[in-house]
C-alpha cells in the first residue's frame, strides 16, 4: 500500500507541475460550457417550447422552468463529456513517462506492474474528478442564475454520477493509453475522443434523433447511461415543478423521451438501478482488464 500511495503521489504531483497540461484540463470544461449556453441555449429552448405548445397549447409555462430544462439539459451534457474526455488529458503522465524513458527506472525497480497499474489509474482518477468537481461547481452557479430546481438529493445524486462516470472514463483512457508511445499520439486520440464521445453518449444530440439501428447500436455503450443519469438527476426538480403547475403527464413523458432521461433498449425502458448496474459492471470490468494487461506485461519482461 506504501508502494501505491508513493506512485500515486509521484503522479499527482507531476500532472499539477504541468501548467500547460493542467490549464488545458482546467480550461476544456469551461469552454464547453460557455458554448454550450450560447449556441445550443437556444436550440434546447426552442424544443421545450415546441412539445408544449403542441400537448398544451392554453398552458402558459413561465420562463423560469423552461430556463430549468435548458440548464439541466446544458448541465448533464457538460459533465457527460468532461468526465470522460478529460481523462485523457489527465492520463499522460502514463504516455510521458514512455517517452521519456521514465518507465524503464520504475520497471526495474521491484514495484509490480499491477501497482504501477493502480498508481497510474488512480492519480488519474483523483486529478479528473478535481477538474470535474470544478466544472460541477461552476455549472450548479449557472444553473442557480437561470432558474434552480434542484434539492440537496439531487446534488447528492449528480456527484454520485460524476464519480463513477470519472472511473469509467479514468478506465477506458487508461485502456487506450496502454498501446501509445508518443505525445502525437495521444495527442491525436484525444481529438478524436473530445470529437466524438459527445456524440455517442448523447451529450451532443439527443439519442432520441438517431435512427432506430443507431439507438440499439449506442444503447449497449455505458456512456450512454451515465448521460441519462445525469440528465434524470439534474432535470427531476423541473418536472417535479412541472407536475405540480398541471402539465399533462404526456408533454413531460415527451420531454423525457427526447432529450433521453428515458432510455431504451429494444423498445424496453430502461430503469435507473439497471443503468447504475451496467455502467458501475461495465467500468469495473475494464478495470480489471487494464490491471491484467499491465500483469501480463510484467511476467513478459
């Protein structure tokens, strides 16, 4: 345990002394977020807008709850993203020290390759869910000026999310940063995950667009539960204001169904605790199988 705490501090330390690594963390959310709330603001509002106009058209809605909605959408979207992309930003120490020669000296050294594993996993884990605890902060201020709904268990719950979306991201970049040895490229597969994650997970576009072949497709992906989780957890108060102001059940069941708090696989829904399931099986699967590879490649040596 003295080994793993020693790497794990040997890692953290060395990712904060990276001020160009450590900014580019930092500042990734943040401008998420500000292009989020002023390119796709208005699009998310126009569509609350549309479905209760068409279900409820005699029903005047104030802006405060459809500002809710945007926000809540905005917010999940974000950390959807963040708390997986940014962990590759986080885990290049791993690739760093490759390329500098750095894992030569901690191999011959009698620390495991398991241990290496766990050093290298958790101090990623532990810097990514500082960045992502900022983003959190930072979204939760913009959500309170725009129209709050949120209760303590809500808050409660995102964090919950947050922290298991960080090990399943920490996990997965991990597994990926496994089989790179230069700064190209990792610098290149973290574009092409900062790309197109967003996509896949439903942060970007609502999964609920897609055509039918593609939902099943993504409805096996566990990003795509972590996103729906975020978004239950960070729209519930809204709804909950919603049901009490009389808006029929069908509008909000609508707004459920297409910004993808409701979750389908083969035309079944899928209920929280079973997304909790999967996501939390799926993320600790990959990191047994990242900690098995590091072993493998130990005895090879």
């Amino acid at each position: 345990m003295k080994t793993i705490r020693s790497l794990i501090n040997r890692n953290i330390k060395m990712f904060f002394k990276d001020k160009g690594l450590l900014f580019t963390s930092l500042i990734t959310p943040m401008i998420l977020l500000v292009l989020y709330a002023t390119f796709l603001g208005n699009v998310y509002e126009d569509s609350f807008r549309q479905i209760l106009n068409a279900i409820a058209p005699n029903l005047k809605i104030s802006d405060s709850i459809i500002n809710g909605c945007v926000g809540g959408q905005l917010f999940s979207s974000l950390l959807a993203v963040c708390t997986v992309t940014v962990t590759f930003c986080s885990n290049m120490l791993m690739v760093q020290d490759k390329v500098n020669g750095s894992i030569n000296d901690l191999t011959i050294t009698p620390v495991k390759g398991s241990q290496l594993a766990i050093g290298y996993y958790a101090s990623t884990f532990i810097t990514t869910l500082i960045i992502c605890l900022i983003a959190t902060v930072a979204s939760l201020i913009y959500i309170w000026t725009i129209g709050w709904y949120l209760n303590f268990t809500d808050i409660l719950l995102i964090l919950l999310d947050v922290f298991i979306l960080v090990m399943f991201g920490t996990a997965l970049s991990s597994i990926i940063n496994y089989f790179l040895s230069s700064q190209g490229q990792i610098s290149a597969v973290g574009s092409i995950v900062s790309s197109c994650y967003g996509f896949i997970c439903g942060a970007y576009m609502p999964i609920s667009q897609f055509s039918k072949g593609l939902q099943n497709i993504v409805a096996f992906l566990p990003g795509t539960y972590g996103t729906s989780l975020l978004r239950n957890h960070s729209l519930r108060g809204v709804f909950t204001e919603m049901k009490s102001l009389g808006i029929p059940n069908q509008a909000i069941d609508e707004i459920k169904n297409s910004i993808d708090c409701n979750i389908y696989f083969f035309e079944d829904k899928v209920s929280i605790n079973t997304m909790y399931l999967y996501l939390v099986g799926f993320t600790v699967l990959l990191v047994v199988i990242y900690v098995l590879m590091n072993l493998k490649k130990r005895k090879a040596k």
